[in-house]
C-alpha cells in the first residue's frame, strides 16, 4: 500500500476515534489491504496521537482466547498501542458519547520494570514485570453499525479507548495462571472468567506480543503498561451504571459511566 493511501486512511480513524464519529470499513474500499498493511495505518494513526503531545504508555492484547480466534478465522492475536490519554484512575467517570460502540472486558495488566525484546521466553518475560493488577478496558470500534474484518479492527488500533488500573501487586512471584475474575454492572454479576482464558496463560500473551514486535524490529520498554487480553466476552457500557471487577489475589478496580 502506498504511503500517502497509509496517511490518508491513519486520518481516517485518527479522526473517527478524536470525534466519535462512525466511518465505513476500510476494507470495503481498500480490498487489497492486509494486516502488514493495517499495522503500517495503526502506528500512522498514533504517531499522529504523538504528535498531539499524547504519550505511548504501553501496548494492549487482542483475540488472545481461542473462541476468538477461531471466529475471526485466524491463529494469533493481534495488538494495539496505549498512550497516556487512554489511561483513567480506578473510580473514574467515562462518558458515552465520547464513544461510538463502548464495550468492557476484564483483564490483567502487566507493568514491566526492564525492557523485553527479541524471541523471549516465559521466564524472561516473568522476570521483566515489576507489578501486576486488575484492569478494566473499554474497547470502542469506530466502524459503522459495528461491521468490521480483523484487518479493520487492526487499522483501527485494536479497538483502543480507554483502560482503568487497579492497584498494583508489587511482586512478579505472583502465580497468574488461572485466576478467577468477576465483572459486575451495579453490583450484579454479568461475567465470570479466569485468566487462563487469556491465550491459556497471560504470560503466554506477554511473550506472544514481544514475539510479534520482534518481527517488525520493536521491543517493549521498561515503565510500559501491558494489557494482556480480555477474560471474557466483552459487554456495552450502559449508562449511570458502575462497572468493577474483582480479580483473585489482585483486588478490585471500577468506573463509572454516564450518558
């Protein structure tokens, strides 16, 4: 695909996200367009957040349970960047409107103390995260009546929004692999998962990102906020409504949500 076609379509979503403003998919004027191709537009799209005066925070995990991927027809996850305005205090308030499609889902957050590149392995990727905790991430397509193909969702930053942190377990001996979750609306259960469901283990999706970097010459760094993938199915945000989750041995983070 050629340069200025990149910019152009990074513009593009750039515009729908700062806006809330649905565009048609991509694809269905760019046929030819592949997921090389969509990566070039999501990084266009957030070197334009950069230049805004935005921030690159960390990066966020997506498709990492097998049901997923197999609905997608794909075998691998796919993943979007984080920057500092994404980023929002347990407790916050998130508004509708400033969305197009909100969802939330459960996830686990990984905060790394020393740079991962390369073909790492789930030791190495271990031993680089300083503190782990309960996250909430808001995912919003910017895909009109919310019909997209997985090089759309990849052009359009893995449906990137918004995230919210618990607190921080400061320590990397925690055993992450199956841990069990629940997300509740005002106080009422809507799902119940495990982190085993985020690619079987989140330090496999850990690895699997850094691995997927590597192939394009890129690396995470230390100080950086991994997303390791949603737990469960995500659902819409609902107006005046509470969203938590509780995370075993992680604690609790939440939002709210207004119109």
């Amino acid at each position: 695909m050629q340069k200025t076609t990149v910019e152009i379509l990074a513009q593009t979503v750039d515009d729908a996200a700062r806006h809330s403003k649905p565009i048609p998919m991509l694809t269905a004027h760019h046929p030819e367009m592949t997921i090389e191709d969509a990566y070039l537009i999501q990084r266009e799209s957030i070197g334009r957040r950069l230049q805004r005066g935005e921030a690159l925070v960390g990066l966020k995990m997506g498709l990492t349970s097998q049901a997923k991927m197999v609905q997608m027809g794909v075998h691998n996850p796919i993943y979007g960047h984080l920057t500092d305005e994404m980023s929002r205090n347990s407790g916050a308030t998130l508004v509708i409107s400033e969305h197009c499609h909100p969802r939330v889902e459960p996830e686990i957050a990984f905060l790394l103390e020393s740079d991962l590149k390369g073909r790492v392995t789930i030791a190495q990727a271990k031993a680089a995260i300083g503190g782990i905790c309960a996250a909430l991430e808001v995912i919003d397509s910017r895909f009109q009546d919310f019909k997209f193909t997985l090089i759309d969702v990849v052009a359009d930053n893995a449906s990137s929004t918004r995230y919210v942190l618990g607190d921080v377990v400061e320590t990397r001996d925690l055993d992450v692999s199956n841990l069990g979750m629940v997300m509740k609306v005002d106080g009422e259960v809507r799902e119940i998962g495990s982190s085993a469901a985020i690619l079987e283990h989140p330090l496999k999706s850990l690895v699997a990102l850094v691995h997927m970097l590597d192939e394009v010459g890129e690396g995470l760094k230390a100080g950086q906020v991994i997303l390791a993938g949603g737990a469960t199915k995500a659902i819409p945000l609902e107006p005046n409504t509470q969203v938590s989750l509780e995370v075993q041995n992680l604690g609790t983070v939440e939002f709210f949500v207004k119109p």
